[in-house]
C-alpha cells in the first residue's frame, strides 16, 4: 500500500503570557485616593453629520459621564455603551444599573486606598466592562491629579503628539464618499477608514483608491461578513489596504484565523477582543495581524495597556479606535495612543470630526501636520465646560457614601 505522508503543519508561536492586567506596576506611585461622592449623568450632543456603519446610523451622542470627587478634586470618566446592544451587548441603561447598584457603592464612601485596591473591590463584577472601563478612568483622573502625573505618564506613553485618522462611515453616493474622503484629506488627517457591509464594498474601495493612489485606507466590517463572501474580501487585497478590520462575526476567532491565512492584507479585530485574555487566543489562534484598542471595550485603560504589551511582543501593531467619545473620553485615548506599540493612526480624530460643540473646555484640534496633542496636564488633561455640561445633561443622579459591597 502507497504511504501517503501528511505536510506538516505550520509551527504555532509559543503561547503568550497571561499579562497582569497592566494594573501592578502602571499604578505603582500613585497616590491614594478617597472617594467622597459620585455623579453620574447622561448627556446628548449632536452629530455634525450622521454616521452610518453596517449595524446601523446614529446622528446624536448619547454618553454616560461618571464624575468622582474627592479631597477637593473631580475626576471624570466616560462610558461608550451605546443605546442599544448593536456593537457590544452592553447599553446605557445596563452600564447605568450596574454602576448604580454594583460599582459606586464600592468605592464612594471608603477608606482612602491606592487605585489598584480601589479597582480590586469591582473585580467579583462580572462582565460589563464599559460600565468598569467608565469607573476605572474616573479614579485614574482622580489619583493623576493628585499625584501630579498626566494619564499619559501613568499608562507609559511616549509621545507628545499623536497621529490621527478618521472614520468615513457608509455614504449614500460613491460621490459622497469621496467629497467626505477629500474633505477630511484636505484637513491633514493621515489615515482614512472606510465603513462598509455587503453590497457597499469594492466598488466604494476602487473608486477612493483611485482618486487617492497614496492614501493609507483602511476598512471596517463591523462584523457584517461571513466566509462566503471570501471572494470579495480577497479581491480587496488588490487595493493596497493597510488593513481589513473586523470582517468577520465578533465571537468568531476559529474563522478570522481561517481568513487571515487566504488574504496578503492584514485582519484587524476589534469587538473579537474584549478582553486581555482573548487577545492572548487571537495571538495563538493567529486569527489576525493586529488589534484595534478600545478601552471601554476590554475593561479599562490598564487593561487596553496590558493588550497593548502584549501585542508589542508578539510584533502584532496596536492603534487606538473610537466610540464618537466627547473630549471627555477622546482625552483618554489620545493618552492611550501616546503608548509606543500603537504605530498606526488611530481615530483619534479632532473634536469638530463629530461635534460642533464638544463638552470639554478645550476641544481637541488638528495640528497642520495630521496629529493631536497630548494632554499634559495632572491626570485626563481635559474637563467639560461647566455651562456646556449643564446645556447638555438630560438625567443627573447623586451618590454619598458610605460604600456597601462585597469586600
């Protein structure tokens, strides 16, 4: 009988360490904080022009805020759960509940505590990790402020300027998209990412690369696409795309590593990764070639810094996405974006992309050059305009200790 040898597989790399979560050493030297009362509020700001994706066209920004005071200071966080559970099982109202019911009493009300114990007190919370995410970065505000360090300098960033990008999302009219693409070029942005879904593709693509030989474009699918529409992925390999973001479902690791390995263009996830300990499987799995950061997404700023070193050794690049955030939390992910891993524009992009008004009191503006500047100052850097915050809040709630919990 003919023996018939198998090709042997390809090697795996060795598996990646379970990071610490990027809290030990990243809040080492802070100082402790004592939480003394809470507010949490929901604002509305309108969209200077709808923004449509494949799950769907939003034209306001609905944001939860999560304001912390303690020891004369305010420290700010932002919630990116949208309304409904289109991008991410979370919403506004379940990130509302379990902040009201779970994650306050915890902290406001206790004993003054480093913001790693602080951050210790939520961890039997299972889940919810906009809702976490929104808390974490209020208490990091907090404990920069009063240790004198920016957000940068806490997370380890490296830059005093970062690159910006932007988000074209699904026009009416190929036209339409290229006025907008030409627009936002014209402004200085250096990186354009296409939104697209079945039917709303190659076409869009071929005809923005050839108005735009050079430009460095991107698309998201948003998890629009299957592996029956392999073909159309694979023919967008031909425009020169830096990267293909989330093709593919957002729980589906096995078939984006299937994909990977049939297109040249690197597969970016994004709502694949919710958390550290899938970025270490998207690794192993080889299910891409590079991870979108989204604190709100995986838990937190420390934990988006934890995949963010993790990526760095695996050589996978990192760059920061958005959730139409208002100054509040694009402040945290231009610091986010400082870090020395995220080597691709992300969309960060300026305050007037999305707003004609932005919350906070200095709104985040494009330099000539395509980039953003940093936030210098004790903690976020940025706080809103007290008379803006006030025009825009449609529900507001008060919370006093003491804290309850689960120790």
């Amino acid at each position: 009988m003919l023996a018939v040898s198998k090709p042997a597989a390809a090697p795996l790399p060795p598996f990646p360490p379970e990071p610490d979560q990027g809290r030990s050493d990243r809040t080492d030297g802070l100082a402790e904080v004592r939480v003394e009362g809470a507010r949490l509020r929901l604002v509305e700001l309108p969209l200077v022009r709808p923004f449509t994706t494949s799950v769907g066209t939003d034209t306001v920004k609905t944001a939860l805020l999560v304001e912390l005071v303690g020891d004369g200071l305010r420290g700010w966080g932002e919630c990116v759960a949208d309304p409904g559970p289109s991008y991410f099982g979370e919403t506004l109202v379940t990130a509302r509940h379990v902040l009201t019911e779970y994650l306050l009493p915890e902290v406001v009300g206790s004993p003054r505590r480093p913001v790693a114990d602080h951050l210790r007190r939520i961890t039997w919370v299972r889940g919810h990790p906009m809702a976490q995410a929104a808390l974490e970065m209020a208490l990091l505000d907090l404990a920069g402020q009063a240790t004198g360090r920016s957000l940068a300098q806490i997370l380890g960033g490296v830059r005093v300027r970062v690159a910006c990008g932007v988000s074209v999302g699904i026009e009416a009219t190929v036209a339409a998209t290229l006025r907008a693409v030409d627009g936002y070029c014209a402004e200085g942005y250096q990186r354009v990412k296409l939104k697209c879904r079945p039917g709303r593709d190659e076409r869009v693509v071929a005809a923005v690369r050839r108005a735009f030989p050079t430009l460095p474009l991107t698309v998201d699918g948003n998890a629009a696409y299957t592996l029956a529409d392999l073909a159309v992925l694979q023919r967008l390999d031909r425009y020169g795309l830096l990267m293909i973001e989330q093709p593919l479902a957002h729980d589906d690791l096995v078939d984006h590593a299937r994909l990977q390995a049939l297109l040249r263009t690197p597969v970016c996830l994004d709502e694949s990764v919710p958390s550290v300990a899938s970025a270490r499987a998207a690794i192993a799995l080889r299910a891409g070639g590079m991870i979108n950061l989204k604190p709100g997404r995986v838990g937190g700023l420390l934990a988006a810094a934890a995949i963010h070193d993790l990526c760095g050794a695996a050589g996978w690049p990192t760059w920061v996405g958005g959730m139409l955030e208002t100054g509040i939390g694009r402040a945290a992910n231009v610091a986010l974006a400082s870090l020395p891993n995220n080597t691709l524009a992300g969309d960060t992009s300026a305050s007037d992309r999305y707003f004609s008004e932005d919350l906070v009191a200095e709104p985040f503006r494009l330099g000539l050059d395509g980039t953003l500047a940093v936030p210098t100052r004790p903690g976020l850097g940025a706080e809103p305009d007290p008379e803006r915050l006030a025009r825009v809040t449609t529900w507001l709630e008060r919370f006093t200790g003491p804290g309850t919990g689960h120790g």
